[in-house]
C-alpha cells in the first residue's frame, strides 16, 4: 500500500491561506474606492474654479476659453464642461464666487445715522475692493459696453448695494450732513473709483512707489483716507441747519 499524497494538504492549506489574505482587505476597498474619487473630483472643481476667475478678470470673456483653463488646472477639458456645462456656465459660477459678499457691503444698521452708515459702506466697499481685486477689474470689463453679462452682474449684485448708498446719501442731505446740490449717483462712483484703483493696480503702486497694497496697514491706512477725504469734503460732521427766509 502506498502512502498518502503529501502535496494535497498543502495545496488545500495554501489555497485556505490565500482565500484568508484576499478576505480580510475587502471590506475597506470599497470605501476607499467611494472617497477618493469624490475628493479628488471636488480638488479639480475648485482648481478650475479658481484658474477661471483670474482667466475673465485678466482676460475678459472673450479672451478665456475653456481649453485654456483646464490647461492652467491641469485637468481635461472635458471635466471643465462637466462641472459647468458651458464657458458661460463657468462664467457665472467664477462670478457667484466673485461676488458672493458683494450684497453686505451695504448692510449697515438701519439705525445708524445716514454719516455713519456712509462711512461704514465706504470702508466696507475698500475692504471687498481689497479682497477681491478681480471684482474691480470684471466690472471695469463687463461695465464697458452693455451685455447680458453685465446685466447678471448688476441684477444679482450689484444694484442693491448701489442703491442702497445712493439712499444713504439723499438720506443724509435731507438732515443736511451732506450738501443738498450732490448728486449721489456721481458720488457712489467716485467711491468706486477711488477705494478701488489701488487694489486693481498693485504691480503699478509696487513699481512706482513701492506699496504693498496686500499690507494691512496699508489697506487701513487707504480705509482712513478715503474716509477722511469724504468727511472734510462731503460729509459734514453736523447737519447743517437750513437757511429761512427773513421776512422784511
């Protein structure tokens, strides 16, 4: 009688070996499978995001492609049509993000006198214009000539904090802090103007003058300056009282 095959037992304890190795992993594959993907997903959304809003400010939006900005994201065109489905989908998410906070520059208290809440849109307006300098540069773009850009920009954010310091400012001439002949829609852009070039023109001030315009000290220092050119050339520090008529 010949003895048993010895190999048949190895096999079949190698054979339970390997089934054990390849068990016990499986249950954390698929979950990593699930987050990765999503994560790295969401990562190239915001690249592309982000590529985008320095693309329409420095370029326009005839100058911004989609081809472009996966480019400078390192990601597929296709992705880009994935996420925003069009160059003007991808506009108006670049936009959204732009322009987000755009609404609070005019969110004062309503209890305020019209002098303080002037002053307070002012210094919030300089400190958006600082923090996103690609807000001045799109809106000197698209405000150029009339378009269904512009005319987003404007309906979604841009008329209410505008309108909001124009009410302001007729709110502070009929208590006489502001000169009754002003017109406020000339002062909202001169505001525009001036609390903005800087921040829209940092390579410039470095260049010439060496400002850091990221400082914040220099950003403060600019908040206090604007806000002293308006109180001692616009706004008065008490209403003015109203002239009567003298009766012979």
């Amino acid at each position: 009688m010949s003895p048993p095959p010895l190999s048949a037992p190895r096999t079949a304890a190698a054979k339970a070996r390997r089934g054990g190795a390849r068990s016990r992993p499986r249950a954390t594959l698929p979950r990593a499978r699930q987050t990765a993907p999503a994560s790295a997903d969401q990562d190239g959304r915001q690249r592309i995001l982000s590529v985008a809003i320095r693309s329409f400010a420095d370029r326009g939006y005839d100058g911004t492609t989609t081809a472009g900005v996966a480019r400078d994201a390192a990601v597929t065109q296709p992705l880009v049509h994935h996420h925003f489905g069009s160059k003007d989908g991808l506009w108006r998410a670049a936009m959204d993000a732009v322009f987000s906070n755009a609404a609070r520059v005019g969110d004062v208290p309503a209890d305020a006198s019209p002098r303080d809440q002037l002053l307070a849109i002012t210094e919030r307006f300089v400190r958006f214009a600082a923090a996103h300098p690609e807000a001045t540069r799109v809106m000197g773009r698209e405000g150029a000539t009339p378009s269904p850009r512009l005319t987003y920009l404007v309906d979604h954010y841009l008329r209410e904090p505008f309108q909001r310091l124009a009410a302001v400012t007729r709110a502070g001439q009929r208590t006489g802090v502001v000169a009754a002949d002003l017109r406020p829609d000339l002062l909202l852009f001169l505001i525009l103007g001036a609390g903005s070039h800087l921040f829209d023109a940092t390579a410039l001030a470095r260049e010439s003058l060496g400002i850091d315009a990221a400082a914040p000290s220099t950003q403060n220092q600019f908040v206090a300056l604007v806000e002293r050119l308006l109180t001692q050339g616009v706004i008065r520090q008490s209403p003015q009282p109203r002239r009567t008529k003298e009766h012979s």
